[in-house]
C-alpha cells in the first residue's frame, strides 16, 4: 500500500513537470508567434508600401517647437534684463550681448513660424508640402545675426575713435555672470541628445522588448520559412542602427546660444579686467570684436547645410555611389541611370532613379524590392522609381552616364 502511494506520488510529480513544461512551450511558442507576426507585419508594410515611408517627423516637430518656446521665453526675459543692465552700466559689450539675444529671439520666433509652416499639407501648388519652410527660417536667421553683429561691430570702432569709455564695471560683472548662467540653462534647453526621442524614426520596430535570436523555439521556427527567417534579421539589424536626425531649426538655435554663451564669457572676463584694472576698458570694445568674429565662425556650417538643402545636394548623411551598387545588385537590374537623391528638408530625403531591368524578370518584385532597400537602408522619404526594359545601346549613351564626382 505503502509502495503505491510512493508510485502515485511521483506519477503525480511527473504529470506536473509534464504539464509545467507543456505549458511554458505553449507560452514560449505564443510570445515567439507574436513576435514573428509583428515582425512580418513590418517587413509587409515596407515591401507593400508604393512610394512612401512611414518615417514620420511629428515627433521631431514636437520636441523642436517646445524646445524653441523655452528657450524664446528665456531669452526674452533676460534680454530685457541687459538692456538695464547695459544701459547702466554704459557696456557696449552687454549691449552687444542684448543685441545678439535679441537676434537669437527673433530667430526662435522664425524658427516657430517655420515649424508651422512645414506642418501644413502639400497643396496643388506646393506639391512637396512647406518642409522649405525650415530651411527658410533658418536662412534668415543666420543673416539677422550676421547683420546684428556687423552693427556691433561698427558700433565698438566708434567707441575706440571717440575714446568713450565710461563703465560702471560692477553692474557690468553682475549682468555678465547671470548672462552666462542663462546663456548655459537656455543651450541645456536645446541640446539635441543621441539617445532623444527625435532620433528614432515611427517606421523602426521596437526591439528592446524581445529579442528574437534569444528567443528561437524549435516550435515556432515551423511558422516561417528559412527565406522569412533570414529577411525578419536583416530588417531587425537595420532598425537597430536608425539614422539620427535633427531639426535644422533648433541646431541653429542652438548654434546661436552657443555663440551667446562664448561671448558671455567674454563679457565675463572682460568686467573683471575693467573691475581690477579700471584703466583698461578699451577691453569692452575689444571683448566685441574679438567674439563678433567667433559668432560669424559658429554660423558658417548652419549656411552651409541650408545653401546644400535649397541646392537640392545630396544629404551629407547618404553615400551617392553606395545607394547606387545597392540598387544595382538587386536580381533583376542591370543598369540605373538618371539617379538623383536630393533633401527636401534635413529630415526628409527624396529620391527619383531610373532602373533598366531584364526583360525576363518580374518587375514588381523587383520595384517592391528597390523600395523596400531605399527605405529600409536609406530611410528615404519619396522615392520614385521607373523601370524599363535594359537595350544594350544604354551602355553608350551619354545621358545615362552617373555622376563620376
């Protein structure tokens, strides 16, 4: 009886391991079918999807425009402040400093007007949308500063020529030292972080939350096929290195208080010389040429992008040659010319190519397959793609000869 009861019990034992471990590979195979599912559904949208990318810059928008509206309220309250201060004080560099920021706070209200205006849909007339309108604002507030600053500095010349030095130098250091505590909470406001939500493009999967080369069930590897398997990799690698993506607006922003801040400093040092040394007040003058010029510097690379967007130049973020042997080792193309890649915004890419294809091969796999690889890989936003029929008289012909530089 004894021996029985001992048998019933680890029969009893065994049913449950058997249950628990049927029931963790019931649970295993359930969140593994999830995941490929989800997974599958992503590699859907980006091989169904014609011409678009699901990429959506809302979020960036977002985070710009609050970061723009912080940094506008600071700015203008304490602008105000230095105009008292630099009035009292008689501080052509304070007022320098007031001038710049009241530069920088038309800029942010620009920068504003921009983001609105690029929010706007495309219209019959403006068939891209207002994205320029970013780019636009931009411009325009690298001139004003440009402007602003070349005041100021025809201002200091006639302080030098007419020897008017008369500097209350304690409301000067006082004013200085709250700009550059300012002039660091308003470039803590709009430092665009790596890791920041606005880097993450909506069309990435979010991987964090399972990871699939740890979670592969021999019950759920059925689901899929080997070919499946290998393309749900490809796209999770590809998702895991987005491209970082900034608002051009608030780089500029940015790029202002940055300039603001340095001359701060400036302004900083320049009242402690004045304070301790009262006969070198030449130095206030001199404290605003010195960092007129470092504004103009900090401003080029701003320029530089905008004139590359409104140039429709090819984005510094993308390769011209590894967009084009990309496209061409896909099965079925032979040639590509007419290749153009060029920024509507910084944030959005487009893209319009010419693929010659063999005859014989199925051309809307291949044009789903160029457009899933341009937006995948590239995160190119509109992509148009003609395909036709490869002749060999292509390999000669002139107009179809790729950028060689």
């Amino acid at each position: 009886m004894h021996a029985r009861s001992k048998s019933d019990s680890v029969a009893h034992k065994d049913f449950n391991n058997s249950l628990n471990y049927q029931t963790f590979n019931n649970f295993a195979y359930k969140k593994n079918q999830e995941i490929a599912n989800s997974e599958l559904a992503h590699r859907d949208n980006i091989e169904t999807d014609h011409c678009h990318s699901d990429s959506e810059t809302d979020g960036i928008d977002r985070v710009a425009r609050r970061k723009l509206l912080i940094a506008s309220g600071l700015c203008l309250i304490f602008m105000i402040a230095e105009i008292v201060g630099g009035t009292l004080a008689n501080s052509l560099a304070i007022m320098t400093d007031a001038a710049h920021l009241l530069s920088d706070f038309a800029s942010f209200m620009i920068s504003l007007f921009a983001l609105f205006l690029a929010s706007r849909p495309a219209t019959k007339r403006m068939s891209f949308g207002w994205h320029r309108a970013e780019v636009m604002g931009a411009l325009v507030s690298v001139l004003l500063i440009w402007v602003v600053t070349g005041i100021l500095v025809y201002m200091a010349v006639l302080r030098i020529m007419n020897k008017d030095y008369n500097i209350e130098a304690t409301i000067m250091l006082i004013t200085s030292g709250v700009g550059v505590l300012v002039n660091l909470i308003m470039a803590c406001s709009l430092h665009q972080h790596s890791h920041s939500h606005e880097t993450h493009p909506h069309n990435e999967p979010l991987s964090e939350e399972y990871d699939v080369e740890n979670a592969q069930y021999s019950d759920s590897d059925a689901l899929l096929d080997d070919d499946k398997k290998s393309d749900l990799v490809e796209v999770r690698i590809k998702s895991n290195n987005p491209i970082r993506k900034t608002n051009i607006n608030v780089r500029a922003a940015f790029i202002h208080v940055i300039g603001d801040l340095v001359q701060s400093f400036g302004v900083l040092i320049a009242a402690f010389v004045i304070y301790y040394k009262p006969s070198w007040k030449i130095a206030d003058p001199i404290c605003t040429f010195i960092f007129s010029i470092l504004v103009l510097c900090t401003t080029i690379n701003i320029l530089r992008d905008t004139m590359n967007v409104l140039m429709e130049g090819t984005p510094k973020s993308l390769d011209f040659d590894d967009v084009k042997e990309t496209l061409l080792e896909l099965e079925g193309v032979v040639l590509l010319h007419n290749l153009r890649i060029w920024s509507l915004t910084t944030n959005k890419t487009a893209l319009s190519v010419h693929l010659a294809v063999d005859p014989n091969k199925e051309v809307q796999v291949i044009l789903k397959e160029a457009t899933r690889v341009l937006m995948s890989k590239f995160h190119i936003s509109d992509a148009t793609i003609q395909l036709e029929n490869y002749v060999a008289d292509m390999d000669d012909c002139k107009k179809c000869k790729t950028p060689q530089s």
